[in-house]
C-alpha cells in the first residue's frame, strides 16, 4: 500500500481495509528510518490511524492542519508527498522532524514548543472569516500540552470566539514523562465514560424545519441533552466555555475516526474531539517504555537498545550532585515542567518525592512556583532545556529577579543540540539572562565544575543561572582550581601572544586551540570566564593589556554573549590598538544537523578557530 501512495489524493482512493494494511506499513517504514537515524518514535507511532483519518477527511493544504509541537508529523509528511525524504530526517540538509512551512505547503505553521497550536490555528479561523473563505481548521494538541496555560488561554478565547475550529485532543497520558495534574484527573474521568458522540446535528436540520414548535422543542431538547451530560460526563469543561465536545473516540479505529471527523465539519462552532491514542502503538517495546523512545538515538529494533552506549552526561552529574546537596540540606526542593528524566531528577524524585514537583508542560508556572517557594525560605532548583527557558523569561525577571530571590535556574541543553533544529538549539540563554539585573549566570567547563558551581549556588542566596550543553564533557585533562568564587575567572594556561577566553563547553576547545598555536610558536593565555554576570572584568583586562590580542570562543549567538561583554569591556577600558576576535554562533537561528558538522559550518571547530588566529596575529587591523 505504501509504495501507492504519494499524496494524499491516492490515500482517499484506498478502502478501509487497505488503510489498515497502509497504517502497518507505516509503522513498519517509520520504525525502520527512526532505528538508523533517531528521532521522534513513540509519539508518531501512536497518530498513524489519526493521521491517515485526518487525510482522508480533509484536504490539505487548503484545510489548515496545525500540530503542536509538531514532532509527531512523520505520517503528515509521508502522506503529503514526503515518502522518500523522509530517509534523511533530520540529517544535514534533510527533512526536519518538525513542521517546516519552507519544506512543504502543507506544513501550515512551524511548531517545535508545546501549547501553541490552538492560538495559531484560531488566528487562522479568523483570517478566514475575514476573507469569507470556507476551509477547515484544525489544532492538533496532545493531553500533556493541554497542561500549558496558552493552550488554555486559547480554547478560553476559542471558546468565546464561536469561530468555527476543529480541536483534537490526542489524548496518550503522556508528554514525555507520565502526565500530572488536574487536567489529567479530569481527562482520565472523561476516559472511563463509554463513547457518548450521539449527535443531533440531522436531526436538529430537520426538526428546525417544523412551523412554529421547531425552534423551542431544538432547545428543550437541548436542555436535556445537557443535563443528561452532565451527569454522564462530569465537569463537562470543554461544553462550558463554548466548545462542541465529542468523544472519546478510539484513536486506532479509522473508521470511527473517519466518522467523527466529518461529523465535525457540519458543526459550526469551536468543536474538541477527544481521541484515545497509544504512544507507542504496534511496537510493543515502545508500547512499554513511551518515555524512553519519546526522542531516542540510532536503535536496534530486534531489542530496543539504542546502537550507542548512553555515556554520563551533564544531566545526570546534575542530577546526582543535586541528591548529594539535598542530603545535607532540607530547604533544597527540585521543580521540572514535565521533564524529569530528561533533566536528571528520577534519583530525586525517588529519594525526596515530598520535595520534588512536577507541574506538567508549564514553564512559566515552573519559575513563578519556585520564587513562592524561595519567598517562604526554600532554596528551589529548576532545571529547564535552554529552548524552554524562553518560555518563562518574564517570570524570571518579574518574580525572581526583581525580588532577588535565591531560585536556582539550571539550563539544560544550553547552546547546539543538533538533530531537532532551530526551535531547540540553545544558543539565546546568555543574551536574554544577561539583561536581567540581579542574575549571578555561570556555566562550567566540565562535570567537576558543574557540581561545585551548585555547591556555590545553594550558598549564595541570590538567583542563579547554570548553563551546561547537552551529553558529556570533554576528555581533555585540564589543571585547574574548583574553588569557585563569585564574578571570579580562572587563569588555566599563562601565554603572551594573545589571550584566548571562553566559557563553558568551549574552555576546553581553547585549550586544545593554545596547544595547537604552541606548535607555530604562538603563546596562548587561556582563561575560563566561569561567570558571564558578574564579569570578571580586572583579569581580563590585565590579560588584554599584556597580549593586546583578544579572541572569545562560546556556544552562544554573538549578540549579548562573551563576545559582547568582552568587547564592551576593551571599549569601556579605553584599551587601545587590541585585536579582537569572536567566535559564536551568528545572528540566525540554526538549522538541524549534527553537533559536529553545524560548529564546523559556523566557524567553531578547533581547526578554523586555529586558522582564524593565525591570521589575526599576522593583520596589521587593529581595534
């Protein structure tokens, strides 16, 4: 079935048992591309019948399909004439394993964060009324991104709006960890109810069309029906602020889908259909561990086990330090959004469950929690991907930096991720938090580092920013000196020709760097900035007055980061004929790739940050 099908005109010529037989395919090609290249597994296994339902109903692109998040599209774009590219997802130039509105028209809305396809795809609703179109639009939204507030800010407004939308509520009870809540008690009552979808929208047509007692029996009946609801259905939210609700319906029956989807399109108003869905689905080892190939590496299928052993990394060397703190200390309590084992607090939460929150897909809440909990006299620490961080920016600096809160705000996957793309690179972390007054922001060189910088944060009872890049450190054997004191830099490496100074992952690159400049006879200084705010201004400038040649290395945008704070420095130092160099990340957002190969197109590998310095020493340009 699957080789008949290159778009979805051909999906709609298939019967239901062929779309059954194309749905085991599906899985099969989708397991069989994710095992070599890593991706996104559980959850594109669970939408297969829900997408090919989708497809077969509504026509893209001129019905609006927005799905949040978006890396559950890989049947979206198998069925959408993608087939073939899919073998290169998420490679080098590649198909990108989220929505991509440059790589298909019938990607409708890039998306890569949770909670934002409601209010995207309502903007779009109104667009169309405006321009009196008639197409659908739909919102694909998982239960886990129901717990985001802008996806409850949407259906409000939604709701409100009487636009005519289509919600669909695929509900798995996951995100990526287990789902928490009310929202999930509430849906797992939903859950337990038998199918009530029994609509009267025919009936309705035909009874409105009796003289004079047809319009007031439509609302007696009404009237009914909802009493009889409620009582069915308890709590019927979604019917309360202005939704049609049907549902639930079994998210692997096609068939039922199929049905309920064009019952759907004869209402006129906000409807929400809730579809029971399996992460997972027709793989049992992903059927059991949805969390662990939610996002996994290169696999092998016969086992499950990913072809690469998981090394320690940054998260887990987080994670035990933080267990080893808490020990010692009562006050210290952990907060994630929904990522527990991706950040590293699965010991935690073991260990200290009356001290551990998990507050589901919600960033903001995440940080506006912990500055409660530090205003009561607790020490909270909330580790967040980079990417998420940006989520809850203004928490930081409304709730935590203004009050000079001690919240301990450790970012996670800071700078090049790789494989998922420009919405999860973090490489806007340094620039945004360096704006924010009252913020101590480190990042440390290696594991050793990272666990005193925690010990100096529990002590420092100030808000704290850690960044730290995903995987492991580098292997490199540096002498150094753990002590960390406050807006302190560290001399690892004494030189006169040129000061080299980094921070985070990229100290160790300048020192494999000044190793290759000793080999031309080119004496490198090497200093690790430890801390990005406060700065430590009085080393680096002494160092700059000696080599009166200057580069910075970092895993960040150029803008706002080391590159700035150094520059600004040689300016407001009044420190004249300097050579500057900076190495970052440019003012772009970064397409998907592997690590190594995007630091080797933006200039950041050992080998052109050797060459660059060459030549900088070589130019007569000075600053």
């Amino acid at each position: 079935m699957l080789e008949k099908i290159n778009s979805q005109q051909d999906l709609k010529k298939l019967t239901l048992e062929e779309k059954k037989i194309l749905a085991q395919e599906i899985r099969e090609y989708i397991l069989d591309i994710v095992s070599k290249n890593g991706g996104h597994l559980a959850s594109n296994l669970g939408v297969v019948e829900l997408t090919i339902a989708l497809h077969s109903v509504f026509d893209v692109p001129k019905d609006k399909i927005v799905w949040d998040v978006g890396h559950q599209t890989y049947v979206h774009k198998i069925l959408t004439g993608r087939k073939e590219e899919l073998k290169t997802l998420r490679k080098l130039d590649g198909i990108a394993g989220f929505p991509k509105t440059n790589e298909s028209e019938s990607d409708c809305f890039n998306t890569g964060h949770s909670s934002t396809s409601i209010s995207a795809a309502l903007g779009m609703a109104r667009a169309r009324d405006i321009k009196n179109e008639h197409n659908s639009v739909l919102a694909v939204i998982g239960d886990g991104a129901l717990t985001g507030g802008m996806a409850i800010e949407a259906l409000n407004d939604a709701g409100y709006s009487r636009s005519k939308i289509t919600v669909i509520l695929n509900d798995n009870e996951m995100s990526i960890s287990k789902n928490v809540g009310g929202l999930n008690m509430f849906l797992s009552k939903l859950r337990t109810k038998k199918l009530y979808t029994k609509s009267n929208v025919s009936a309705k047509k035909i009874i409105l069309k009796i003289p004079v007692v047809g319009r007031p029996f439509v609302r007696l009946v009404q009237r009914a029906k909802r009493s009889i609801k409620q009582l069915i259905i308890p709590k019927m939210f979604f019917e309360d602020i202005g939704f049609t609700y049907l549902g639930p319906v079994d998210g692997h029956n096609i068939q039922e889908l199929e049905n309920i989807l064009r019952l759907s399109k004869q209402v006129d108003t906000p409807v929400l259909i809730h579809v029971l869905t399996k992460k997972g689905k027709g793989y049992e080892i992903a059927e059991k561990n949805p969390d662990k190939f939610h996002s996994i590496s290169p696999f092998n299928v016969e086992t499950g086990e990913t072809k690469k052993a998981k090394s320690k990394d940054y998260s887990a060397v987080f994670g035990e330090k933080l267990v080893s703190l808490a020990e010692k200390n009562d006050k210290i309590v952990a907060i994630t959004a929904s990522m527990k084992d991706g950040t590293g607090l699965t010991k935690f939460q073991k260990q200290f469950p009356k001290r551990f929150f998990d507050i589901g897909i919600a960033e903001q809440h995440a940080v506006g929690l912990a500055a409660g909990m530090a205003k009561a006299g607790m020490i909270p620490v909330v580790p967040i991907y980079s990417s998420f961080y940006q989520r809850a920016y203004d928490q930081v600096i409304h709730d935590v930096a203004i009050q000079n809160l001690p919240v301990i705000m450790c970012v996670d996957r800071a700078g090049i991720v790789g494989a998922d793309g420009e919405t999860h690179q973090g490489l806007l972390d340094m620039a945004f938090f360096r704006l924010v007054p009252n913020l101590t922001i480190m990042a440390p060189k290696n594991f050793k580092e990272l666990e005193k910088m925690l010990e100096f944060a529990v002590n420092l009872n100030k808000p704290v920013v850690i960044r730290y890049p995903r995987g492991g450190e580098d292997s490199i054997d540096i002498n150094t000196d753990l002590e960390i004191n406050e807006g302190k830099a560290e001399i690892l490496k004494d030189g006169t020709d040129i000061t080299i100074v980094a921070i985070g992952k990229m100290v160790s690159r300048a020192y494999r760097v000044a190793d290759k400049l000793k080999q031309n006879n080119i004496d490198a200084q090497v200093i690790n900035a430890r801390f990005l705010k406060p700065f430590d201004n009085n080393t680096v400038k002494n160092a700059i007055e000696k080599t009166k040649a200057v580069v910075t290395i970092e895993d960040g945008t150029i803008i706002n980061g080391l590159a700035t704070t150094v520059n600004e420095l040689v300016i407001n130092e009044n420190l004249l004929g300097i050579k500057i160099k900076n190495f970052a990340y440019p003012d772009i957002y970064v397409k998907h790739g592997s690590v190594e190969e995007l630091e080797k197109i933006y200039g950041l590998d050992e080998e052109n940050i050797t060459e660059k310095i060459e030549k900088m020493l070589k130019d007569e340009v000075l600053v």
